[in-house]
C-alpha cells in the first residue's frame, strides 16, 4: 500500500494504555482449568466493564460470577471505576463466601492489585488469583459474560439516562441467572 500510495480511510480506534505500578500481584492459580465441575461458591471470577449513555457518560459495571453455577453472584453499577465499586461489589456477597475455599480470580487492574483489595481478600480468607499480564483468556468465562450482556442487551439500544442502563442491567442480569438457555443447564440437548 505504501509503494502504491494508497491509504486506509478508515482506522481503528487505538487506544493508550496506561501501565500502572501494581501494588499487590499474585499467581495465576486458576490457571484456565475452565473444564473441571466446581462446587458454588469455589471459583469465582471478577472484573468491572464500561458501558456509555447519553452524550458521554460512562458507566462501570463490576460483577462476580460464580463459575460453578454459571450466575452473576453480585454485581455494582457505578458511575466512577474506583476501588469502592469492587469493595461494594464484594461486600455483597460476604456471607456466602467459604473461608480457605473460595477463590476469586481477577486481572490485574488496579482495583484488584491494590492494598484495600488485599486487605478484603485477607479479612474474607480468600485465595486470590491473578491473570497474567495481557491475557484476557485467562479471565474467559467474566470475559464471555461481558460480550454476551454486550450483545444481547446492550448493543439492542440506545441508553439516554444512568438509571435506565440500570434498571436493563438489573433484568438482565435476572434473566441471564434464571432463564437463559445454556447446554450447562443439562436439559437433554445433545452435545
């Protein structure tokens, strides 16, 4: 293209990441066993997603969802991507958690290498878990869930207000835990 002096008329969008120093790292213990059974509450993967409305606004959604039951366990709307969104997030689901038992896997995003993100998996005996740096795939399933709520719900409409991008999430999230068809659910569909 260059010799021919040709160029792109249209460019993908690019952008700038921006590193940060990770206060607290882990291993990856998970280490993508996607394919073993999972009692509830053992495995759960985590991260937070950014949704816009109106002119420019944007949205943070943190969730957690429980791999071995495939459900969202707790999640956390927020205007503001902060700590306290994950802490809030968390906090949900305090009582549930296993001591020793449950894992949560991550990235590494700032939220979850923080010093108050160590100190709530601490607090909770918690294992935490890490993906390694740049591989998504080690995160699949959270990552999964993010294009299908994207997709079946998002990317259908245009969302003017917080608290209507709110309220979709919300009955969403009701319908993907309770009626969304999966092969998970063992109803007689061959593989």
């Amino acid at each position: 293209m260059k010799l021919a002096g040709l160029k792109a008329v249209i460019r993908r969008k690019r952008y700038a990441y921006k590193p940060h120093k990770p206060a607290h790292v882990v291993e990856n213990i998970l280490n993508r066993e996607f394919r073993k059974a999972y009692q509830p509450m053992t495995v759960l993967l985590t991260d937070v997603t950014e949704f816009k409305y109106g002119q420019q606004s944007k949205a943070y959604l943190s969730a957690i969802l429980d791999y071995g039951e495939n459900k969202i366990v707790a999640y956390q709307l927020s205007k503001a991507n902060n700590n306290a969104l994950v802490r809030d997030t968390v906090s949900q689901i305090k009582d549930q958690l296993i001591p020793s038992k449950t894992l949560l896997h991550s990235d590494r995003g700032f939220q979850y290498t923080s010093h108050g993100f160590k100190k709530i998996v601490a607090e909770n005996r918690l294992i935490q878990s890490m993906s390694r740096v740049g591989k998504c795939i080690d995160n699949g399933p959270m990552e999964n869930f993010w294009g299908i709520i994207k997709e079946e719900m998002y990317r259908l409409k245009t969302y003017q207000s917080f608290e209507e991008l709110e309220q979709d999430i919300k009955q969403y999230i009701a319908f993907y835990n309770t009626r969304r068809v999966t092969l998970k659910m063992g109803l007689g569909i061959p593989a």
